[in-house]
C-alpha cells in the first residue's frame, strides 16, 4: 500500500505514527481496523448482495458536495495516455507497485493488451494501453462514500483519506473504470492519487518518471508551459484525444491518444467496470483477444 513520507498532510494517501515516522500505514490500520470493526460490528457489508444500477449508490448531494470540491491552489492535474507509444514494458506497473507497496495480485495501475485485426491491412496487431484512476471532475466515487474519505485533493486529484475510510467499498462498486481495489488487510479502499508525494516535491508520478516510451504524461493544464499543456495542444489540433466511457458523464482528466490501428472502441470493453477492480485474468494470453473479462461483465455493460 501507500508508504509514508515526511511532511504528507493527514487527510491524504498516508497515513504517518508520531512515535515511529517510518511505520507503515498497513501496520498503522492492521491493528486500528479490528477495533472498528468491534465497534460496528462488522467490517463492511455484503457488496455482492447490492443491485440496481450504480447511481443507487449516490449519497444526498449535501453529504458530497464539499468533498467534491477541489481545494482553491490553482491547478488543474491532468494525464495523456499515448496509446500509439506505449509497447507494454508493464514499467509503470512496477514502479506504481515498488512506490506504493501494493500487494500481488492488487493493482493501483494496469497496463490492458488487447489484440485485434487491422481494417486496412488485415494484420493482427495488439495494443498496450497503460489504465489507472480517471480523477473524474465528476467523481462517482465521491457520490458513493459514505464515510466521506473519497475527496478532491490538490489540482483536483481525487483521493482517499484513511482516517476515515471503513472499507464500505460502495466507490468501488461505483466506478465505472475499475479503478479502485480494497485492500486485503487494511479494509481500505486504495486507488491512484497522482503520487501527490512526489508531485508536492517537484518530481511527476512514480509511472510517469519511469515510462520508457514516453506514453504517459502529467501535469498541470493550468500551467500553458506543462508538458501536458504543450502536448494536449498539438493532440487536439490532430484530432486523436479521446475520453474513457464519456457516456457515464463523470469528465474524467485523462485523456487518450488513439488512431485507426489503436482505436479506442476496439479495447474499452477489456477495462474493468462497476464492482470490478484489475485482475490478474487481464495478463492471460488467451484473454487479449476477446471482448471482455468475461461475456457476463461484457453482456451487464451492454444492458446498462
């Protein structure tokens, strides 16, 4: 899960011990947890017990609409995900899970193969597309908290605060992208949070400073002299920026690059969605190829 950095504000992705600043915030929550879990009497509900569509989650708009709001500093945290860039090195992958010690099997990111016949030349080709959080300007996952730990954070990053989050798992349930896992141990919801310690200390997000392709970029779109600013400016004059989903109206900051050979509509139906988190079935070889996780999740997405 998320380490601890010196300095991290309390209601963001950490969680620090006064009396030993190296401890981990698994460690922290490990023995915190059993105790609210004796006093709820439980640790969370049965979310496979709940239906409906997703917006039946959505608290009250007074219980989020604060929680929605992106604090006053200016910035405005944007990605652009160059699928035609990006060869699969799973580097974001792995850097994510050594910068955050996320757990096997667990991810905050996902790097999604899928393969697919070229219209024009008939070659098979595959694409790599690098997912992680959307950081929705209208975030289901903030509707859906019910302990208020889902919030904007700096540049309108959406995070968690694990001072309050109960692992109620109703953001996840939420989500139309997958996006975000509980964890294990914790009970906590965990998700991607820009690596607001890194990004506070002027470095980018573990992926992003470790991509070798140069397939994914952040930054503040505020700022017209960002690498992201520059280079969503060109991608707009091509024409070839496009958003996950944008059916599901939550506005998501990022951006992918596509074109005829790395079209968007051929592996949208790969990514996760609603109740689901990235799985290891996404790295089967005999996966890449068809439409979904499963002809069930694929089928539910059809009928929403």
């Amino acid at each position: 899960m998320h380490q601890d950095h010196a300095g991290q504000p309390a209601d963001t992705e950490t969680t620090q011990s006064a009396g030993d600043p190296g401890l981990n915030r698994r460690e922290v929550l490990a023995g915190s947890l059993g105790a609210a879990a004796l006093t709820t009497g439980a640790a969370g509900p049965d979310v496979t017990a709940r239906t409906g569509k997703p917006e039946d989650l959505f608290l009250p708009e007074e219980a989020w609409r604060e929680r929605m709001t992106a604090p006053d500093d200016g910035k405005q945290y944007g990605w652009v995900v160059d699928t035609r860039r990006c060869f699969g090195c799973h580097g974001c992958e792995v850097a994510c899970k050594a910068e955050n010690d996320v757990p096997l099997g667990d991810y905050i990111r996902q790097t999604i193969y899928h393969d697919h016949t070229r219209e024009k030349s008939g070659q098979v080709a595959r694409i790599m597309v690098p997912m992680s959080c959307q950081h929705c300007e209208d975030a289901p996952c903030i509707k859906a908290c019910p302990c208020g730990a889902m919030h904007k954070g700096a540049g309108g990053t959406v995070q968690v605060n694990y001072d309050t989050c109960s692992g109620h798992s109703a953001c996840k349930d939420a989500c139309p992208y997958g996006a975000i896992y509980i964890d294990p141990v914790a009970n906590q919801a965990v998700k991607c949070h820009n690596c607001t310690h890194r990004v506070d200390e002027g470095m980018g997000p573990a992926c992003v400073d470790t991509c070798p392709s140069g397939a994914l970029y952040f930054g503040d779109l505020n700022d017209p002299e960002s690498a992201i600013s520059k280079v969503t400016a060109v991608l707009d004059r091509e024409g070839v920026l496009e958003t996950l989903r944008p059916e599901k109206g939550t506005r998501p900051r990022m951006r992918f690059a596509t074109d005829e050979e790395h079209p968007l509509a051929a592996w949208e139906p790969k990514i996760p969605s609603e109740g689901q988190s990235y799985h290891n079935d996404a790295y089967s070889v005999y996966s890449w190829g068809e439409p979904g996780f499963d002809g069930e999740a694929q089928a539910a997405r059809e009928q929403q």
